[in-house]
C-alpha cells in the first residue's frame, strides 16, 4: 500500500474520524499508527516516541501501555468473565491484581454495566459487548485509542448510544481517537473528519 501526501497530528481529548473507499487503505493506516506495520518512509510518534526507532518488542511494549483498541468484533475473550477482560491490560503491564480489578470495575461501572463483573461474554448482547471493549481500551489511561468500525455489527439504534458513550469516555479520558469507518453517523461523533484518499488525508467536514 503506497500512501501519499500524509501528515496527521491528533491532540490530547480530540476524536479525528476516518473515512474512504474499500481499499483505499484505512485498515492499514491504523496498523501503521499502532506499529503492528512498519512503514517503509516517514515517521509515526506517539508522546513524541517514533515508532521507527523502535524495535518490535519495544514497540510490543509502547502499544500496551499507550494505545487502546476497539474493533468491530469486540475481541472479547469468552473463557475470562468481564472483570478479568477489562482489567486484562493491567495485567500485561504488571499491575497488582487487586488495584487492577478495581479499576475494571470503575471502568464497567463508566460504560453502564457496573456489578456484571462476574459475569461472562456468552451472557451480554452485542451492545453490552462493545461496552467491555470500550471500557477495556480505556483501562490502562491510554494515550491513544484506535477504533475500526467499533459499530459495524451493531443495529443502528444500538450504534447510536455506544458512539455516544465511546464520545463520551473518550473524551472524559482526555485521549486522542483514531477512528476508522464508512459510517456517516460514526463520524458524526468526531471533532472533525479526514477522507483517506489516493492523493492523502483530505478535510471532510470541519467543525
């Protein structure tokens, strides 16, 4: 995948929506952004880190601590309940079990799904599901949340509280978002839109 013409700088607390053609090649931009790419040219920086300087498990490293995902398929595990979901960024950082599972459970209890904790993902609807990501990826107070069509599987009334919730917690967190997705009403949420196309970024619809 050739890019060109790309320069893209997201400030603490703002959410950058992006959008384009199949193909064209949003995927992998936030593969790129996460470091689970390497570009060829060019430099990608988070907290001023550039990634091409790092080696992969460095970069394996600053994605644990600095970056949360949500995907469209949620990435749930089923065999741990939802505490142990959410708390498990925590966990890969080496936290206390017992700070990391109260802080899964402020971040449930955030998200609207307080006092489920025990419970396991067999037992939500896709909704709820996406709130577990949601709370998941903000955890660990990433710098950097990357979200790919966090939506899609979702019916449009659904879709609509989770954006407002993802909005919401986002911001709270003071992040920055990277979101990915075809949808207009996605985007809506985003403090300004970019359109990936062959030519580079190109400003949607600036608010």
């Amino acid at each position: 995948m050739l890019f060109e013409g790309l320069h893209l700088a997201l400030g603490a607390g703002e959410l950058v929506a992006i959008m384009g053609e199949s193909g064209v090649g949003k995927s992998t931009l936030l593969n790129l952004v996460a470091g689970l790419d390497v570009a060829d040219a060019g430099t990608i920086a988070i907290d001023g880190q550039p990634l091409d300087a790092l080696d992969e498990d460095q970069r394996t490293r600053l994605r644990r601590a600095r970056i949360g995902f949500v995907f469209q398929s949620f990435h749930i595990l089923p065999h741990l309940n939802l505490a142990q979901n959410v708390a498990l960024p925590l966990v890969l950082l080496g936290e206390a079990s017992g700070s990391a599972r109260a802080r899964a459970g402020e971040m449930l209890e955030a998200v609207g799904i307080g006092g489920r904790g025990g419970d396991y993902p067999k037992q939500l609807s896709g909704g709820e599901l996406q709130r577990v990501a949601i709370a998941r990826a903000l955890v660990h107070r990433p710098a950097l949340i990357l979200a790919d069509e966090p939506t899609g599987n979702l019916d449009p009334e659904t879709a609509g509280r989770i954006l407002a919730l993802f909005a919401e917690q986002v911001r709270g967190s003071g992040a920055a978002a990277l979101l990915v997705t075809h949808s207009d009403v996605a985007a809506g949420i985003a403090d300004r839109t970019l359109r990936l196309t062959r030519r580079g970024l190109v400003e949607d619809r600036p608010r």
